[in-house]
C-alpha cells in the first residue's frame, strides 16, 4: 500500500495512543484532508459543511447531484465523500459505485435522513466505511469520519 504524506502524519500523531487501542485526532488532522458533501438538499448541505467545520475541516467541496459529485470527486479526488443516499435521478448507491472503481481508496460516509434499518444493512453490504443519520451533531461525525477512516486504511492492507 502506497501511504500519502497525509497519511503518515496522520498516524505518527496517534502512534503513541496505539498501544491503549485509542486513536487520538485533533482538529488540525481533519484539516489535512479535502471532503465532497452530495445531497440534493441545500439545507442538509449546508448543515453537514458547517458539523464538517466545527470538527476542524476546512477544505469542503459540495455537489447538489450525482453527476456533478462524480465529476467533483475525479476532479479534485476527496479524501472523503460525504454522500445521501437517496437523491433525484442517480441514488447515492448508484454513485458508490462508479466512484469505487475510480478512487478506490476515497473513504465514504452514507449522510442519511433514513431511519430505516435497510438502509444500514445495505451500506454493511456497499463497501461502505461510515453511516450517520441527519441531522448530525459534531461529536457524531468526528467519530463517524475517525472509524470510517480506520476501516478504509485496515481495508487497503
């Protein structure tokens, strides 16, 4: 596996907390990293961009649809894609998959207003490395973008 210089920083600073089986992230590490929020709701966009800020992230992209997300994430290849599920034309399934045979190693986090238990199971299924049900409060998504982010390097090993 080929590490970026984001990933290695990333693990030095929790390297010492590895051993109590603890990872440790600070502010600054979630502004190392570029995130692409997909939602067809301007409100639940712009909520997720602010949780997204309040956790240190500063590097944000949106896109309103699945096209325009593909085209974002090929483009500008995010470290992590915060993606609806259900969206107009192209669900956020649909895109899941295109975008895992371009970037293979973007983490994804499915950002739902679904409460249904299908929803969960399916994203067990998806190859997908997070789950949070909106509205998501900060303390949420630290956690949510942390694991997710974990699952996706012991994935790429």
């Amino acid at each position: 596996m080929v590490e970026t210089e984001q990933d290695c920083a990333f693990q030095r600073r929790n390297v010492k907390n590895h051993c109590l089986g603890r990872v440790i992230v600070t502010k600054e590490d979630f502004a190392h990293f570029k995130y692409l929020v997909v939602d067809d709701d301007d409100l639940a966009r712009d909520l997720i961009g602010a949780t997204l800020g309040r956790v240190g992230a500063t590097q944000v992209m949106f896109a309103e649809d699945a096209v325009t997300a593909f085209r974002m994430a090929q483009q500008h290849q995010p470290d992590f894609i915060l993606l609806d599920i259900y969206m107009p034309e192209v669900d956020g399934w649909a895109l899941l998959d295109r975008v895992r045979q371009v970037l293979p190693q973007v983490v994804v986090v499915m950002v739902t207003g679904s409460r249904h238990s299908e929803d969960f199971n399916q994203s067990l299924d998806q190859r997908v490395d997070g789950f949070c049900v909106k509205p998501v409060m900060p303390q949420v998504m630290e956690k949510a973008l942390i694991n997710a982010r974990q699952r996706r390097l012991a994935a790429a090993r």
